[in-house]
C-alpha cells in the first residue's frame, strides 16, 4: 500500500509535521491543505485515496462548522472517499453524527499513532477492494450493456454473473444449428434459456415446439415425436403431426431429456443423425431441418454408467452444454426476480427482502415465483411482510439430482473470475460448485484446513458466502 496518497487537513503546523512525518515512515505520500479551499483544490489536482482532517482550520475558530462544512462537501464530491475525523473533546459528539452521516473513523486529540496508523491501514485496504470492485461493477454493467443491445433477451432477468455467462454464451451458439444441452436442477429456468437460443437463431420467427420427455406415454412416445397415420393404432381417428415435423425449420425443445426411455431414444437417436423419419403406419420418409435443444437435471453420465441412457446419444445431444446453477448459487438475481414477479402496486419489505435472499430456494425460480404470488394474496396491504412469504430458513438442501453433480463437462459455463457482492459483504473468487457437497464433506474440508472457512469453501469449489448458506442449513458453525 505504499502507492497510497492522503491528503491532511489541518492549519496547525506542529500537527501537520507530526502527522506528515507518521504517515511517511509507513511508504504512503502525504498531501497537504490549511484551508476549506486549498482541500478541494489538492482533492482536484491528485488522485487521493484517504483524507485525515482536522474540525477547525483557522486559529480563531472553535466551533467545528468548517471541517462539517468540509466534510459534506468532500463527500457530496466523492462518496467513496474514506474521511478520518480529528477532533478535541468538545467536538466529540460532533464527530459521532458525521460517523452516522459516513464519516469513516474519528479520533480524538492527542491522538494514538498506532491507533491511527491501524485506522488508516484498514481504511486504505477497504478503499482499494472498494475500488476494484466499483471497477468490476462498472466493467459488468458495460458488459451487459453489449450483451443486451446485441441480441433479443426477451426482458430476461439478469443480475448475477453466473447467470450473465449463461446467457451470453447461449446467444453466441444461438446463430449456429448444433445441439445444445441445458443442464441445472429443477425449476432454474432452462426453458427460458432454450427460448433465449431460439430469439436469437437465424431463423427466429420459426417454430419453436416444447416437449416434456418425462410426460410422454410410454407407448405413444413414437407417435408423439414423429407423428401417426390414421389408423396406426387404437384410438389414431385422424392423422397425426409429430413433435419433429411441428417444429420443422425451427427449434425443438427437449425437456427432462433423461425421462426418454431407452426405446425412445434408440429412434430419437436415428433422427438426429438423419433429419429423417416415417410416421407410424407410413412407410413414406419425412425429412425435416430440425434444431434441438434438450435440458435435464438429471445426471447423465451416471444414467450412462448405469445402462439407463445411450452414451451415442448423450455425445449427440450434448455438442454445448450450459450449466445453468442453482438460484441459491446466483444470489444476485433473487430480488430482480422478486420485483419482476411482483404486481405493479405491491412492494416487499426490506425485511421481508432480507429474509428472501437468506432462504435457501430448493424449488429455484419456480418456487420463488409461486411464494411471491402466494405472498400476494396474503399480504394485508400493499407491502408484503415476512410472515406474507411463509417460508421457513433452514429448509432442506436443493435437489441434489442435478446437473451440477456432472463432473464430465464437455462446456461448463462457471463464474470464477467475478466479485460476488451481496449487503455490505464482500467475497473473493466466487466458484461455481463442481458438486453439491453433503454435510460429511463439508465438516471434512473445515477440519482439513483447520476451521478456516475461506480456505475450505476454496477446497469445495464454493465461494465463501455459498459455503456459509450451506453450513446454515445443515446446522454447523463457525469454531
């Protein structure tokens, strides 16, 4: 930190050599002003990162109305600038109502250096993350000023990084006809994703037909997806269009791709090599330009192992696959969501906000929207309160049957470089899980590195905050 420069505010020269010749010992520059007007000029002409200054600079003067006058002026002029109070003790309740009002620290005359020293040294270590991240902030809203001018989000809801990355990359392959599969427990919103590829594919005004896999009849799966001929079977009283031909020149969207019996994907299979198929009772081939996005939660390599899904398959679905994480493991869109949910004449608490983003969401997006409508109903005015949520903290775990278990990623879009920022907290190197850790692993990883969270959280692949939540629920806490 010795890059850092203070500007000292003081028209007392005894103080100001004392305090000049402290603070250079410590490798920072030290800028200085005897007066309201020779601060702001020094605060203009150089880069400042801290100020030190004194209630009263002129010897007449007792009353403190100058350094308040100061104070507010440097904060209207630059929010993030940390300000160190000195003050005599006449001045002390002074001090404490411009701590109230952000002043960063106050110390009484004659002060203590290693007090004061200590003060600074954490103050310039804050600055700097506060920065660094004001940069991060500013780089990601440019970012997603690009992304959202670049294509069609269809008022998609995005604050989080991790969900930013998602999208980002499902526009980019959007224009290409490869297969896409979306992987990510229930509830995350993968449909939303698999719309997204469609807005922005070369042909967006195409058909874009929806199937869930897991809703199929068993013995009507054929008929389902390829269609039928009158009289194909019992109860065929007319001709039958499939799923395929429907969505012919468009997007076809397989959901719970991992609910297709074995059957089922044997023919499905065939269909995408070929962009042919007959319909059942026919023998005249159909050929179709068919672009297919699939999505599970479930864990495919595992299915593959077990003999419950097609390794062939898997391959030829899974060209790009994007992992799209829990809500809990993208905090930063829980409120947006909330607020996009909402009707126009409600608001939320800042308790009942408070309460959302400390739940756990083992029903993701889906659950949140149901719990805001639902609060809606109850809520006895026009703000909902937490008892309107009616959600309990300390639910049990997310789903662990999800995407996130995969551990064979062929694309895996994660948030590891970003600044993960939630209230006043600030998290370091924020990880998308590799796997949902059990409560085994997580005692384990604390009592590895000695009950330093920071360090285990590293060790699961979790950011900080993410392992904290997760230790919350299961009950554990800090020793």
């Amino acid at each position: 930190m010795g890059d850092k420069t203070i500007l000292v505010v003081d028209d007392n020269d005894a103080v100001i050599t004392a305090l000049e010749l402290l603070l250079e010992l410590e490798g920072w520059t030290v800028v200085i002003a005897n007066s309201f007007e020779a601060a702001l000029a020094e605060l203009r002409n150089h880069e400042i990162d801290l100020v030190v200054q004194d209630m009263n600079f002129k010897a007449d003067k007792t009353s403190g109305e100058e350094g308040i006058e100061l104070f507010y002026k440097i904060r209207d002029l630059y929010p993030d600038l940390p300000i160190i109070l000195l003050t005599a003790w006449t001045h002390l309740e002074t001090a404490v109502e411009l701590v109230r009002g952000g002043a960063a620290d106050y110390l009484a005359k004659p002060w203590d250096d290693k007090k004061l020293l200590t003060t600074v040294r954490n103050l310039l270590e804050l600055g700097g993350t506060h920065k660094e991240l004001k940069k991060i902030k500013e780089q990601h809203q440019r970012s997603r000023g690009v992304l959202f001018s670049q294509y069609k989000l269809n008022n998609i809801v995005c604050q989080d990084p991790a969900t930013e990355n998602v999208i980002r990359l499902a526009c980019q392959v959007a224009k290409s006809d490869i297969p896409v599969l979306i992987t990510g427990p229930n509830g995350s919103g993968k449909e939303r994703i698999a719309e997204l590829i469609h807005a922005n594919s070369t042909n967006p005004e195409s058909p874009f037909v929806a199937v869930n896999c897991g809703a199929l009849p068993k013995d009507l799966i054929e008929a389902e997806l390829f269609g039928a001929q009158t009289g194909a079977y019992t109860g065929a009283n007319k001709l039958r269009v499939g799923r395929f031909e429907a969505a012919d020149g468009g997007t076809l969207f397989l959901d719970e791709i991992g609910n297709l019996p074995l059957e089922g994907q044997v023919k499905l299979l065939r269909v995408l090599e070929t962009q042919k198929f007959e319909r059942l009772g026919s023998t005249k081939t159909i050929k179709v330009n068919v672009r297919v996005v699939s999505a599970t939660n479930a864990n495919l390599p595992a299915m593959i192992a077990a003999g419950e899904f097609r390794e062939d398959l898997y391959y030829r679905l899974n060209v790009i696959e994007l992992n799209l994480p829990a809500l809990i493991d993208r905090p930063q869109d829980i409120l947006p969501l909330a607020h996009f949910f909402l009707s126009a004449e409600k608001t939320i608490s800042s308790d009942a906000q408070k309460y959302l983003l400390e739940y756990a969401w083992p029903g993701n997006v889906r659950e949140l929207r149901n719990t805001i409508k639902r609060a809606e109903l109850l809520c006895k005015n026009e703000t909902i309160q937490i008892d309107d949520l009616a959600l309990k903290i300390g639910n049990p775990q997310p789903n662990k049957n999800s995407a996130d278990n995969n551990e064979t990623k062929k694309t895996k879009v994660t948030s590891d470089s970003h600044l993960e920022v939630q209230e006043n907290f600030v998290v370091k190197n924020s990880y998308t899980p590799k796997y949902e850790p059990s409560k085994e692993d997580i005692e384990s990883a604390l009592k590895a590195n000695h009950g330093v969270v920071a360090n285990a959280a590293e060790q699961l692949g979790l950011s900080r905050q993410s392992l904290y939540r997760r230790m919350d629920r299961f009950g554990l806490r800090k020793k």
